[in-house]
C-alpha cells in the first residue's frame, strides 16, 4: 500500500511542475453583461473523494451476469489538473473488494478479493466543442493502472465442517456419495471467506504474482455546482491483464469446476460511482457589470400573483393553489366545516365539528377508526396491506389483504405419474409454471392466515408431508411464510377447510409425447399443464366438478367456443386417477379409460407417529428446548428442504391419539397424528381402513 501512494505522490509532484511551467490559457470568457478575468495560476488541483461498486466479471458467475449496482461498496481518492480547455490529468487509488457466489447444478463456487489499485487517466470532456459556461460536461477517459489482489474463498463453516453441495440443493456436512450420508446434517454457509486460493495451489499454478496491470476505461458526467466544488457520476471498466483473481482458469480442471470450464477471457472489474471534488483555483471575483441601463419595476414583482388566486403572492399563505378552486382573504382553499380537509378535496363537505375525518374528508366511525387499528396493529398478516388506504362515503375500507395458499409441491424434472393424479384428484389444485424450469403446485386462496395454516396440517395428514403456507411477493414467486407462522397453534379456529377426498370430475383437453406451442388451444387461457415421468404432457381445463353434467356442460362449450374437439371428461377419486365406470357414470368408448392396478399394502408394514413440525432451516431456540423434552424424536429429510421431525412408532389409532395428547398437554400444540407403510407416508384414514379400525 505504501509503494503505491509514494508512487502516487511522486508522479503527481513531476506532472504538476511541467504544469506550472506551461504557459497555455485556458480560456476568456466575455458577453455583454459581464467580464470574468481568466485565472492566472494554472496549477489548481483539484482532490476529490468518492464512493460507489465494484462489480466483478470473470470466471465464477461468468462476465455476462450481474448488474453492476449490486455488488460491493469501493472507495476513490483522486486528484486532478487540467491541462487544457477539454483535457484533464487524473491521478487515483482506489480500495474495495470483488467477489462472486456461484450455486448452479455445473458447479458451486466462491470467492473474495481485496483489490488495492493506483493509476493515472485522462479525461476529455468535450470541451472543445460544448460552450465554456455549462453546468454539466461529459466525458470519457482512458488510462494505465496497478491493481493488487489477495483472493480467498469460503470452503468450511464457522465449526470447521467442508462444504459438500448435494443434487437437492441443501449443503451438507457429508458428501452424497459418502457410504454414512443418511445420518449427514444440513449446515449453512458462513460468508467468511477463510481459504488462501493462491496457497491452496487448485490448479497447480505455483506461487504466481497477486498483482497486474489494467486498462480503464470510463464514461460519465460532471455537475459544475459551483466555481470550487463538482460532483461526477461515473462508470469505468477495469480489463486487467490477469485470469487469477477468481482463482479459475480457462485450464482449470477437477470436481470443484465440473463440467463447465473458465471462460477464456481475462477477469476485468467495473466501478460505478459518485464523487465530490474541490478545486484549489483562486478566481478573481471582480466583475464588470455592463449594460445595466434597463429600469426595473420593483413594484411589479411585489404585485405577482402566481397561482392566479386573486391574492399576491405576498400575502398568499396557501401558494400554488390549483387554478378555479375558490379561496379566502389569505388565500387558502375554503374549508366549511373546518375538518381542515379543503372543499375541493372533501368527500364529506359536512362533517360534524371536531368530528375525526379520513385524508378524504369522510368522518370516521367507531368501527371504521377500530378496522384501521386491526390493521395497523395486526402482526399475523391477516388483515393484510394498509398502504395506501382510502376511505370515501358510504364505505368502510377497500384495502387489499394478504392471500394465502398452501404449496404441496415444487418441481425442476418431470412429476410421478401418481402424484399427478394425487395433485388432480384436489379440487381447487392449482398449477404454476416459472421460467419454464420450476413447477409449483398449490391449493386453496385464504385471506386468513390460521385457516391457511389449518388447511395445511390437514393436507399434511392425508400424505402432502412437503406442505407449507405461502404468499406471493411482488415478483410473483411464492415464499413460505416462515416455520413460526406455519407451526402457529390454530386449535381455535372454526372454519372448516376443504377436504382433499372425495369424487371430482376434470376435462382433459388431450396428452401429448412433445410440448405443445404457447397459444394452442385458441390461446384458451390458464390450461393446466403437466409433464409426467411416463413422458406425456398432460392438458386439462383449470375448473374441477362435483357432476359428471357440470364437465359434460363445459367440454361441450370448448368444443363451440374454441374449437376444441377432442376433449375427454376424466374423473379423480380420494387422490386417484378412477374410471368413468367406476365413478357411476356411463360412457362411451372413447371416454373409457383403462384403470390403473392398486396398489397393494402390508398391514404389517403400517406405523403410526406423531408428527410434531416440519422446518426449513435450523429449529428456533424455544422449540428446540421443547423437542428436547421428548424421547426418541426421529427427523426425516424431505422434499424441498424439509426436515419432518416425528416421535413415537405404534399399531393403533387409540394408542398415537393418546401419545398426541400428551404432547399437546406438554405446549407443542401443533401435533397431529401420521401413518407410513414402511417409510411412505399414507392418509391416516387409509392406514384405519386396512387395519379395520
């Protein structure tokens, strides 16, 4: 760090004395209302000091990805001269830090680099063609630079365990192919980046120099806010003459690249930033004032009445008054009912004295001033998003609340053929498509988050064990609403959910062995689409029926409306794929379908649990402390990164109803019961019926 500031310093010493020698004027500006006297000391330096990003590009995360306005913070210090009226000498440092996470199924890296660079720019402004006085110059730069790097990279947590990244996305102590990988812990990444890349040797590249030349190249604006003081936005790109700041190569090779190489390119950097700078220049403030014979009527200005209101603008309390609405002798809007809401704006232009008004003018009930309390106040999300409420007469509120769904599913591949017709078999099933690589299933729309909750526990007991609450964000993606949220104790809510089993009828547009287009079907919209693992993409209408007529009536509209003519009624019963014959109904040939085998279960095989939360991420401290009381508790990972944490192994209903009990009585309220065949879980009411309870 010391060599590059002498560096700095002594360069700046030798330019500034070949400045000071120059005799070359920068510039006379006259016109005929006034003369400035040109400067006469031509070394005037200016320092400046800035802020702003570093934005790497190289090998990890690849140099196309990224914005460079999330990155990380850096810092400039600079001095400049001018050394005519469109060029300026610029002599800098910068400090800051790049790096890059990259998580994708090729590969998972990371690093860190601390970057020290010093070096000299010029910068040319146009000056030469845009008008002396101007209170904004643009410009673009170019220079040689010294950039020094010391990169490290995150391979361990804070306890020492390596990172292994597994097929499911989760990072775990063990790696998948390790022969005790079954007991292997979720962990997480501690952001310390505690590897020295050039010491760890990764490609046997020896102990290489941590240092190199760039070329940067700039681009951005002065704002000339005074004759003394600037402030410059600006971007300029870094190409270094090195591959080694990320520690990967074109070259590099082994299991921690895998199957996608370096790029070929050189790393290179971007900084966007925001400087403010002072200019030592001494200007003589003697002006002439010429042709200054015109008389000015004081009087006029003192009579202006901007908002044209009738009242001048110096005794005008209320400016800017919009144009037409009535004032009074100060010129503010009138108010009749002094609800201090103006006429104009008043939805309610007789209010009651003193009575409490919206910002709309509208007296306020005690039920309307309770209903935004609920709402201010309200932590749950239940009674949803506030912002922006408006209340007008005749109405209590129009805000928005929040709305829940419950996921039961989340894929990136092709689905099970007997979860497609276990998702189907729900009647208010609901299927979104991301980016054409992730599938989300989810069911019901609640607007209260307890019923959400209990919807969910009873669809994790009819064998939905990945279920969790959601909501929407404003992108449109779902996120969970949190383990606390989705373990709330809802034993007092009254509603009663929807129930999964039972009989319903769907209209399956057709099933194809390639992906139809976007707009097939008429652009009929909302078709539910589905990729089984029996390699068939699944058409069907969005509404589910309870009648075998309701479904008959709509494929009979498709077919009218938008010329669909092949479509087929299907029905679904307690999660399965069932015949038309089996469901009562009589069809012809073409609706028939060929029903699927049962499966067949061992009655030894079957066990009930009881099931005491589900969690994404390491267990709060207080439920921690209350699983701890339990003997025996067996956790279970499963999909989407959930960890199922279950206790107690029996053979009959009566007995886990007990053993249910008893923990509920112990403060873990969100208990209920499971049953598995062998490691699979069944609906509890499945597992009664072949045990003839």
């Amino acid at each position: 760090m010391r060599k590059y500031i002498s560096t700095f310093i002594l360069t700046l010493v030798c330019v500034f004395s070949a400045f000071s020698q120059s005799t070359e004027t920068i510039g006379d500006s006259t016109s005929s209302s006034k003369t400035i006297n040109t400067p006469t000391n031509l070394f005037s330096p200016t320092i400046g000091l800035g802020v702003g990003n570093f934005k790497f590009y190289g090998d990890v995360l690849d140099a196309r990805r990224g914005t460079p306005f999330i990155s990380n913070i850096a810092y400039d210090l600079h001095i400049k001269q001018r050394i005519n009226s469109y060029l300026t000498a610029k002599f800098y440092v910068l400090f800051g830090r790049v790096s890059a996470n990259e998580r994708s199924q090729n590969r998972n890296l990371n690093f860190e680099s601390k970057l020290t660079t010093g070096g000299f720019a010029l910068m040319y402004d146009f000056g030469n063609f845009l008008p002396e006085k101007r209170s904004i110059s643009p410009f673009v730069s170019l220079g040689i630079e010294s950039v020094e790097f010391l990169s490290k990279t995150d391979l361990f947590d804070e306890f020492g365990n390596r990172y292994n990244y597994w097929s499911d996305g989760s990072i775990r102590n063990l790696p998948q192919d390790d022969p005790n990988a079954s007991s292997a812990i979720v962990i997480q990444r501690d952001y310390v980046y505690e590897t020295d890349i050039r010491e760890s040797n990764f490609d046997g590249l020896g102990k290489y120099p941590e240092r190199t030349f760039a070329i940067p190249f700039g681009a951005g604006v002065v704002m000339h806010t005074t004759k003394n003081i600037d402030f410059t936005l600006g971007l300029t790109m870094h190409f270094t003459f090195t591959d080694l700041i990320d520690g990967v190569v074109k070259d590099s090779k082994g299991d921690r690249i895998g199957n996608q190489s370096g790029n070929k390119g050189n790393d290179k950097f971007l900084m966007s930033s925001f400087a403010i700078s002072y200019n030592f220049q001494n200007h003589d403030k003697s002006e002439q004032i010429k042709d200054f014979d015109a008389p000015i009527d004081y009087l006029a200005y003192d009579m202006d009445d901007e908002d044209g209101d009738g009242v001048i603008d110096f005794l005008d309390e209320c400016p800017w008054t919009p144009s037409g609405v009535k004032v009074d002798e100060k010129g503010c809007p009138l108010d009749g009912d002094g609800d201090f809401v103006p006429d104009y704006k008043d939805d309610e232009v007789e209010s009651r004295k003193d009575a409490i008004v919206s910002p709309t003018g509208v007296e306020l009930t005690d039920e309307m001033i309770e209903d935004a309390y609920l709402h201010y106040m309200d932590t749950t999300g239940a009674f949803g998003d506030v912002e922006n409420r408006i209340i007008t007469v005749g109405e209590k509120s129009k805000a928005k609340p929040k709305t829940y769904k419950v996921q039961i599913g989340a894929f990136t591949e092709a689905i099970d053929a007997d979860l497609v017709d276990k998702f189907l078999g729900i009647s208010d099933v609901e299927i979104n498509s991301f980016d054409d690589s992730l599938t989300v299933i989810t069911v019901g729309d609640y607007n209260n988050l307890p019923e959400a909750v209990q919807r969910k526990m009873i669809l994790t007991k009819e064998g939905f064990d990945a279920a969790i609450v959601v909501e929407e964000d404003d992108n449109g993606k779902f996120v969970s609403v949190g383990d606390e949220a989705n373990n709330m104790n809802v034993d007092d809510v009254q509603s009663s959910p929807i129930n999964s089993q039972g009989l319903i009828f769907r209209v399956q547009l057709g099933a194809f062995s390639k992906r139809l287009p976007k707009g097939s079907y008429n652009n009929l919209k909302d078709i539910i689409e589905l990729k089984a693992d029996d390699g068939l993409y699944k058409y069907l209408y969005p509404s589910s029926y309870k009648t075998v007529e309701e479904a008959a009536k709509q494929k009979i509209n498709l077919a009218i409306t938008y010329g669909v003519k092949d479509a087929f009624i299907v029905a679904y019963k307690d999660g399965k794929r069932i015949t038309l014959k089996e469901a009562g109904v009589i069809t012809s040939a073409n609706e028939s379908n060929i029903k699927k085998k049962e499966k067949t279960y061992d009655k030894n095989k079957i066990s009930y649990k009881v099931q005491i939360g589900s969690y994404k991420n390491q267990l709060p401290t207080e439920v921690l402390t209350k699983f701890m009381s339990l003997k025996g508790v067996e956790q279970v990972q499963i999909e989407n990164g959930l960890t199922r944490y279950s206790v107690g192994n029996f053979k009959t209903y009566a007995e886990v109803e007990a053993f249910k009990n008893e923990i509920v009585s112990k403060g873990i309220t969100g208990a209920f019961v499971i049953s598995l065949h062998g490691d699979e879980l069944i609906p509890v009411n499945k597992a009664k019926e072949l045990l003839g309870e």
